[in-house]
C-alpha cells in the first residue's frame, strides 16, 4: 500500500506569451510546465521569507549597535529591581 499525498491547487490566468514563455523554459530544463512553476514559486517564497526575516541597518546604526555591545550602560534602578524579582521568583520555583 503507498500512502497518498496531498496536494492543493492554485489557478492562474497568464497571458498567451507568459504561458509561450514558461513553456519554452520548461522544455529547455527537461521538466513539465507545472513542475517548473512550482519550483520557481517555491524559490521565489523561500528567498521572499527570508529576505523578511534579515534585519538591514544603516552603517550608523550598525556602529552604534556594536557600540552598545562593547560599552553597554549601566542598568537603571528598575532594571536592577526587576533582576532582583526574577531571581527570587526563580529560587521560589
């Protein structure tokens, strides 16, 4: 017994030269139209995602973000309070 997959659809309407297009690029890598569409929207989503996920900073806030790292300030009263509960809740666990 093989198990079966499933699979979604998705329709498009493309105009006759897109679909000449696709087409002739699928032919010349030896694949179907479909399997071509798919791998090229999946590529195009993978790098879309990740290029959501990368934080771009300008070269300032590059330099001050490496400054804070390298000469952070010192903690404020409230920070300090706030360690000081943590740490308790953590012992009381």
């Amino acid at each position: 017994m093989s198990a079966s997959i499933s699979t979604a659809r998705l329709e498009a309407r493309i105009s006759p030269e897109l679909h000449a297009l696709l087409k002739r690029v699928a032919e010349l890598q030896g694949r179907t139209m479909t399997d071509f569409v798919v791998a090229a929207v999946q590529e195009a989503a993978q790098r879309a995602l990740e290029q959501s996920e990368v934080i771009r900073l300008s070269l300032t806030d590059q330099e001050c973000f490496a400054q804070a790292l390298m000469s952070p300030p010192q903690p404020s009263q409230a920070l300090k309070r706030a360690f000081s509960r943590r740490s308790k809740l953590l012992r009381a666990e």
